[in-house]
C-alpha cells in the first residue's frame, strides 16, 4: 500500500473546513449559503468583474460561479451589467447590501486569522503565508492546464 509523504494538505483541508463551517452559521442570519460569502467578497474587492475572472480568481468552475451569483442576485447582494462592446458577458457590482455584508464578512476573516495565528510572532505569520503562497502559486499552474483540457475537452 501507497504511504502519504505528508500530513500538510489535510491540515490545511481540515483548517478550510473548519473555517467554512464557522463561516456558514454565522452568515445564515444573511441568507448566504454554502460558500456564497467567497464570491460575495470578492465582488466588493473587485467591482465589475465579469463570470470568468471570477472564478479564475477563486479557482472554481464556471458553473459553480453561474449557480452562486445567480442566489446572490436573487438576494439583492449582486447587480449585473451587460457589457456595452460583448452583449454576452456581464459585469457584477455589489449592491448596498452587499457593501454592509462584506464589512462583517471581514470582521469574521480577521477574528478567524488572530484565532489561526494565536501564539505566532510576526516573523511566524509571514513565513506562514509565504509558504502557503508558494504552494498555491506551486499547484495553480497544474490547475490551469487540467482546466484547459477539461474545457478542449468538452
């Protein structure tokens, strides 16, 4: 039987999830499901962006985007815009509501990262995420030739 060379990716797995779980009850009074706030911030950090940069930027596919923005506007966080040049893409803009949100939203990350970081120096924090840094910039070029072929491929 194959061994695992590491524990490092299931401990990050396991600190994603507990995050997530954290993240879905106390966004509930906002009516944001599984995963929404992700896409919710990221649209109040980028103002306008379209479908595919959106997801390129949270690494999920377009589907999962098109499912999460569509709920989004259902609950009036997110407003689209056709674009005056390319009729078939839209521009997303957080709405009012949205703009309230993500101020909790950042709130909770940052009471999340003092919790993660408790105990750690400031030299320990930043080796921390540089080295998470340098394994996503590791595994996004694997990431972005296997989402190449899947999309030659369908």
């Amino acid at each position: 039987m194959t061994k695992l060379k590491n524990e490092i990716l299931r401990e990050v797995g396991m600190l994603a999830r507990c995050i997530q779980s954290i993240s879905d009850i106390k966004y509930r009074e906002f009516k944001l499901q599984r995963g929404q706030f992700i896409f919710l911030t990221r649209i109040c950090e980028h103002p306008g962006i379209n479908l595919i940069e959106l997801s390129n930027i949270l690494k999920v596919d377009k589907a999962t985007t098109t499912k999460a923005i569509q709920k989004l506007i259902e609950e009036n966080y997110v407003l689209r815009e056709r674009d005056s040049l390319d009729k078939r893409m839209w521009h997303l803009f957080p709405s009012l509501k949205a703009k309230e949100t993500y101020s909790y939203i950042i709130q909770e990350e940052n009471r999340n990262i003092e919790i993660c970081f408790n105990g750690f120096n400031l030299e320990e924090r930043h080796t921390v995420y540089q080295l998470l840094k340098k394994m996503r910039e590791n595994i996004e070029q694997d990431w972005k030739e296997l989402k190449s072929y899947k999309e030659e491929h369908e």
